[in-house]
C-alpha cells in the first residue's frame, strides 16, 4: 500500500483465527459488506495480519469487476511481522486468497466448495459442480426455514470434525436471479460481478435473504449431498453420493466420525434447468424434516 495512501483497519475473526486487515477506507466499507459477522471484537490479538492494496478503485472492487488492475497483498504473522505470503497480481486466477488465510490454516481447516444449511440439530452440505443449483436449492430450504451456514464453503475443524459457519455475500445469477430482482432483492445491499458461463451474478448478504447460523456455532453431523443435473425426468435422491474434492488434498481425517452414519454421503439429481422446490421437498423428506 503507498506510504500516503488513507489506511482503514478490520480485525476479521475466521473459525477462531484473528486477522487484522490494513486497507483503504472504501476496502474498509466492501469487507464489512463481505465478512460482516467475521468482525472480531476491538482489542482481540490478531494472529495474522494481510496489507491489501490496488492500483484503481479499491482491491476488492478491483476482484469484482476482474480488471486488469494491479493488485497486491502481504500477509504477515503478529506481531513479529514475518512475511508468510505477498503476492502481487492483475487477474485473480489462482493466486491463493488472503482473506480468510486458508494456507496458512491449512493444518486447522479443511474445506469443500459447498452450500451449507442446519435446521435443528441436522447439518447439510450440498457440493457438485458449477451453476449445478446448489445457491438455488438452498434458497429454496431457507424459504422453508432452514438457516443458511455458508453459501461457498464447507469449513470443517480437522482436529473436531465440527463444521463451522462462512457468512460471506450468496451469489445469485440465472434463473433465481431473474425470479428475485424486482422482489426478494429490490432494496437489499448488493455487489455485481460477471461470470462468462452463467452472465451477471449478485452478491448480497445471507441475513437478508433468511436465517443464519451465528458463526461461532460447531455443526455436526454433516450430511454430505452431491448435487447433479441430469437430462432424467425426475429428480431423485438416494444414498451413496460421490465424495467431494477436499481442500487441502487428503484432508480427510475428519471424516472420522464426524458424518453421520446413516446417509453420509448422497446423491441429489435434478432436471438441467430448475427442480429446487422438488429437490427440497426431496431433502426434506429423506432427511425428516
């Protein structure tokens, strides 16, 4: 960040890690709009710190509209400061994302690309490939009471296999986006981004669109869904899904008695384009809800 560039800082709570974040005063005001309730109290020691900054309107601003923009981030330990990571870059391919850590969680953590959503005491992940229906799907259970966890990740203590809660923005794009323009979102704050397979994808806060899991919830049993389109007829869900891709790779050992025997693992199969009502009435039929 440049020596007379404004400075904002955010101390972010992630699953009990403590990061405090140096920026600009607009980076300042888009964190909060995507990692609200990961705000960690005044005065809590950090254990990492990330330095953001951006060569335009603002580094996170900058990753939304995917400019070519130079951008850059440092993260450091506290408080000796030691760099474990910069990274300067213009697309965000697959430079690794500093906000929360994760590699430098990654002996803590591990991580599915998921839709997650708890109803008393019963856990779902819905994972599967992109533009598969898994946002879709979950709006449709949260309409039906079911308190949204995380709309991107299934994060998951290695050491307790307890599932964590990730409240950052649902994304909706397609179908769903076109459905809640004009209602459920009209009035809400938003962030739009651009995807080049489903087009223009809104961001907005989970709270706003139904109930959540407060994030210093643990969560489990975790039932696994896999989640496929298919040109059947019907949809269908049975037992036996296809595992997920965990991050890191090998990261399994919370699978050890941490999913729940009965149907740990299963397979939702949906029409190629809509089916979520049909799907949630499906999950919560299996699942007793």
């Amino acid at each position: 960040m440049p020596h007379d560039a404004p400075t904002a800082e955010r101390l972010l709570d992630f699953f009990g890690t403590v990061v405090r974040v140096r920026c600009t005063p607009g980076d300042a005001t888009d964190l909060d709009f995507f990692f609200g309730p990961h705000r960690a109290e005044p005065g809590t020691r950090p254990r990492y710190r990330v330095d953001l900054s951006s060569g335009g309107g603002g580094f996170l601003r900058s990753l939304l509209a995917k400019d070519d923009e130079p951008k850059a981030f440092r993260l450091s330990s506290e408080p000796g400061g030691e760099v474990i990571e910069e990274r300067r870059f213009t697309r965000w391919s697959s430079v690794p994302s500093p906000l929360p850590p994760f590699r430098a969680m990654r002996e803590e953590i591990a991580a599915v690309q998921a839709t997650v959503l708890a109803r008393g005491e019963c856990c779902l992940a819905f994972h599967g490939d992109p533009h598969s229906g898994k946002t879709s799907l979950g709006l449709a259970l949260s309409a039906r009471g079911w308190a949204i966890a995380s709309d991107q990740l299934l994060v998951v203590e290695r050491a307790t296999g307890a599932a964590r809660p990730y409240l950052t923005p649902t994304g909706v794009r397609g179908r769903t986006l076109a459905a809640m323009r004009e209602g459920t979102l009209a009035g809400l704050e938003q962030r739009r981004s651009f995807c080049t397979v489903s087009g223009e994808v809104v961001l907005t806060r989970p709270e706003s669109l139904g109930a959540v899991v407060p994030v210093g919830r643990r969560l489990g049993p975790v039932h696994l869904i896999a989640v496929r389109r298919s040109p059947e007829a019907e949809p269908g869900l049975g037992p036996g899904g296809p595992a997920p891709r965990v991050w890191p790779v090998g990261a399994w050992s919370w699978l050890s008695g941490a999913l729940a025997a009965d149907r740990a693992r299963s397979l939702l199969t949906l029409p190629p384009e809509g089916g979520e009502q049909a799907g949630a009435d499906l999950v919560e039929e299996y699942f007793g809800a």
